[in-house]
C-alpha cells in the first residue's frame, strides 16, 4: 500500500501535464487562428502606442 501512495501523486500529475499540453497542442491553429492573431497584434499595437505616447513625457519631466 505504502509503494500505491507514493506513486499515485506523480502518475496523476503526469496524466495531468499530459492532457494540458495535448490541449494547447489542439487549440493551436484552426479557423480562429488569423483573429487570434489579429486581436494579439492590436493589443501589441495599442501598448506600443501607450508607450510611445508616454515616453517623451517622462523624458521631459
């Protein structure tokens, strides 16, 4: 019994992790792909601006 509960932590989180990646694995890709895509390039767009927009300020200050 000792050898049954030293063993079933890791082979649940092994199951586990390996069901997590097969996930992200799956979702990768697919008809979402180009607006996922586009949603992470405006995001990364409006942060660039955000920046820009705040630096020069900063400087001046």
């Amino acid at each position: 019994m000792d050898y049954f509960s030293a063993l079933l932590p890791p082979v649940v989180m092994a199951t586990f992790f390996t069901l997590l990646v097969r996930t992200i694995v799956k979702s990768q890709g697919g008809p979402n792909k180009a607006k996922e895509d586009a949603a992470v390039d405006a995001a990364l767009a409006q942060a660039e601006t955000a920046r820009q927009g705040a630096a020069p300020e900063a400087r001046g200050a």
